[in-house]
C-alpha cells in the first residue's frame, strides 16, 4: 500500500465529521463521545487546516520559547555527556516543510524529562488528553489535590520519587476515597531544586486532578481532608478549583535550576530519573488512552467550520476549536536488507499533522532520515507526488481565501482586532510564500 492510499484512503467512514461510522465509536468512561466530539479523516483534516493562521504575535512568542529550549537541551545534553552519560542519538532527522519548503534538521536525544525539548513533548503530549477529558466533564465535579513528598537530598530521590507514587496509589484505591465518590483521574510528578548547607535537594510534589462523584458538603468534605493528610508523612495535602485545567500537567523540572548543579550532580541526577514515570494517567484518562491505542486513533483538534468567516477568526480564540478522532497512518514496511546493516539514506519517516511549525500558517511536514538534499528525489521514491500536490493547492487557496472575503467579515475582523489588540491585516508579517518549479516538487523561499 503506498503513502496515499494509506493517507487518504483508509477509513473512510471517518471523512465527516459526525460520529456516524461504526468505525468511528469510540468510549471514554465506558460511554460514547460527546456529540461535541467529531470523526475525521486526513483528508479532511488538510482540507479544514492547512493554510489556517493563526496570531502573528503569538506565533512568534511560541518560536522564541522553542529556541530557547532547544539551546538549554544542547546545553545540558554537552554537561551531561562530559560526565560520561550519552545523551544525543546517532543520525540526522530533518523536518522538510510542505508548502513553505523550509529544512531544519533536527537533534535528536534520549528520551529524558531532564532534556527540556523532551519533557516539552511528554508534556504535550499527556496533557493533550487531560484537556480533552476536561473539556468532557462537568467542570463542577472536578478539583485538584496538591500533595508534597518533601525535600529528599538528590541521592536519595529514587527511593523517595517510588515511595511518594506507592502512597499515592495506595491513597487512590482506599475505600475511605472510594466511599466519598472521589476519583482520581491523573497525576504527576513535579520537582524543584535547591542548595541547602552546600547540598543539592529536590522538593518532589504531585497535582492530581480528582472527579467527585458525590455531593459531601462543606462539613464532611473538611472531614475527608484531615483524614486525607494523615495519609501522608508530611502531612501537606490541600485542594482548590481547577481554573484551567493546564495547572495539572506543568513540568516535572524547571531548566533553570539546573544551574544549581555541578556537572556531576546533573549526571548524578539522570541515573536517579532514569526510567522512572512522571506522568500518570489514572481511572477514565488512562481508560481513554488505551482505547485510543488499541484503535489506533489520535486526537486532534480542527476549526469549527470551514467557511471563511471562522478561518478569517482563527488563531484569536482556539478554544472554539473542536475534539476530533482520526486514525493513525500505518507506517510503510520496508523491505529488509540482507548482508551487514547500515544506514540508509532519505528514508521518510512520516508525514506530520498540520501544524504552525515554519510560518503562522498551518501546513503538514515530512520527517526524513538522514536527508540528502534531493527532496524531488524523496517524493518520487516515496508515491507521495498528489499529496505534495494537493497540500501546496490548499496552502494557495486559502491564501486567495484570506484576501477575498466581503465586507462584513473583513469589519468583523477588524472589530475583533481593535478589541483583542491583534494585528490589523495591513500591518501582518509578509506571508512566507513558496514558489514551485513546473513539476510541483520542490519548493524555494522567497
């Protein structure tokens, strides 16, 4: 099967988005989605988002973030590799935008939440389901614990970071919790650091996102909490509401205070962390992700209509977007090659969700192996002509889109702008424009 029957072919049933396929049931706390919640296919999705903007401004504070985190992973990867711990992986991955045709190759490392640019995708990438299941609940019955395990000198975390995660799974499954109505649906493990007499000390503590399934009141709820902080050696454990859900899943190290370490705390440090879980996906939350995997489904979030007044809207308020289900792409098999292995060259990983990776606008990014250079070559080798095709057509049409829309959506926009203190048309960053050659196979920047 090549890469457009695999993208643009398979369950088809998912072309909608009404959760009208069987294919397309899929249960979380043994129930259907909501009827909020849509099934889509990759088709779809590149019709609905690729060439989507969203705020310049924005845009180009996520970019800034990212840079920085990518010079504090280099960083810190070098301290730790001067100490002996091997942190980057070997070969070349590069990133090849679709309709802008910009390259960047990518370092790749181990996947260690003391990398910055490592724990930003674990983070992502759990709290990406945590929102979804939010966004599914009753806000009334959701609240977050906050649970410290203390401060424990670094070379006693390991013990300490198993013993806080044993009391807090033991506390979950309780009768006593159980009797009250209270689940509990994810928690993690966050740390901070300090010297203290000369020594490195890590304060471990845990936001845990709990659903009540019961009334208590005031009275018998304080009950609970009291009972609650006897569980715990250190007896701190408070509740509050959840504001944004986002206060759940945060970080599980701050970079900065690594800086507090010496080259070798920081190595000793990654032996403690290493293969420990920080992320803990509990009740519904991990019930949900398992069906997802099971399916081989994903969750992506899409505009919430593709006429051109929501996509002259877009990027002002993303929230309005909406929970989708889409089946993953099944990775092409290879052949396997007799004799010694090697590696190979211009090998095409995989072909990215649309996202603002290279410009304000959304587009898909192919993800290659040890890239030559040769991106013509690449498309050719890999059948993937038509899709390259049809993402450019999509990325110039809703270009045209922008700049034809009537009267009364463009003073809507400018209502919006003057209100949200956006950047009017007029005074926007010049779009990154690609232009192709007579083949519609490469891309150069102008």
């Amino acid at each position: 099967m090549n890469h457009i029957e695999r993208y643009h072919n398979s369950h088809k049933g998912f072309g909608n988005r009404p959760l009208t396929s069987e294919h397309a049931r899929i249960a979380i706390g043994g129930k259907d989605l909501p009827a909020a919640v849509g099934a889509i296919n990759v088709s779809r999705l590149w019709d609905d988002t690729i060439g989507v903007e969203i705020d310049p401004k924005a845009w180009g504070k996520s970019e800034e973030q990212s840079n920085h985190l990518k010079a504090q992973s280099e960083q810190i990867a070098r301290r730790l590799e001067g100490q002996g711990v091997n942190m980057h992986i070997e070969g070349q991955t590069s990133v090849i935008g679709v309709c802008t045709g910009v390259i960047e190759k990518t370092i790749q490392y181990r996947n260690s939440n003391i990398i910055p640019v490592m724990q930003s995708r674990n983070v992502h990438d759990i709290s990406k389901h945590v929102r979804f299941f939010a966004d599914m609940t009753n806000k009334k019955t959701l609240r977050m614990l906050v649970i410290s395990g203390g401060w424990v000198d670094l070379e006693n975390y390991r013990e300490a970071h198993k013993a806080h995660t044993r009391r807090i799974s033991k506390f979950a499954a309780h009768e006593r919790v159980k009797e009250a109505g209270i689940e509990f649906c994810y928690y993690n493990v966050e740390n901070t650091i300090k010297r203290e007499n000369g020594a490195a000390r890590l304060n471990l503590h845990s936001h845990v996102l709990i659903k009540s399934t019961k009334r208590l009141g005031p009275k018998k709820w304080g009950e609970f909490m009291a009972w609650a902080r006897s569980q715990f050696p250190k007896g701190y454990i408070h509740d509050s509401k959840i504001k944004n859900v986002q206060e759940v899943v945060k970080y599980v190290f701050k970079p900065a205070e690594f800086d507090r370490l010496t080259d070798e705390e920081l190595a000793a440090l990654f032996y403690q962390t290493h293969r420990l879980k920080f992320f803990h996906p509990l009740g519904e939350i991990r019930e949900f992700r398992k069906h997802l995997e099971d399916n081989k489904h994903k969750l992506v979030k899409v505009p919430p209509d593709s006429d051109i007044e929501a996509i002259e809207q877009l990027g002002n308020d993303k929230d309005d977007w909406q929970w989708c289900v889409m089946p993953k792409a099944t990775p092409k098999q290879r052949e396997k090659r007799e004799g010694p292995s090697e590696d190979v060259d211009n090998v095409l990983m995989a072909i990215t969700t649309p996202s603002p990776k290279f410009s304000n606008r959304f587009e898909p990014c192919l993800v290659v192996h040890n890239f030559d250079g040769n991106l013509d070559g690449l498309i050719e080798q890999e059948g993937i002509g038509p899709l390259i095709e049809k993402a450019r057509r999509l990325w110039h049409e809703r270009a045209s889109m922008r700049h034809t829309t009537t009267a009364t959506v463009r003073a809507n926009k400018k209502k919006m702008s003057a209100k949200r203190q956006y950047r009017k048309p007029d005074n926007l960053p010049p779009y990154v424009r690609p232009e192709f050659n007579e083949n519609h196979s490469s891309a150069t920047i102008n």
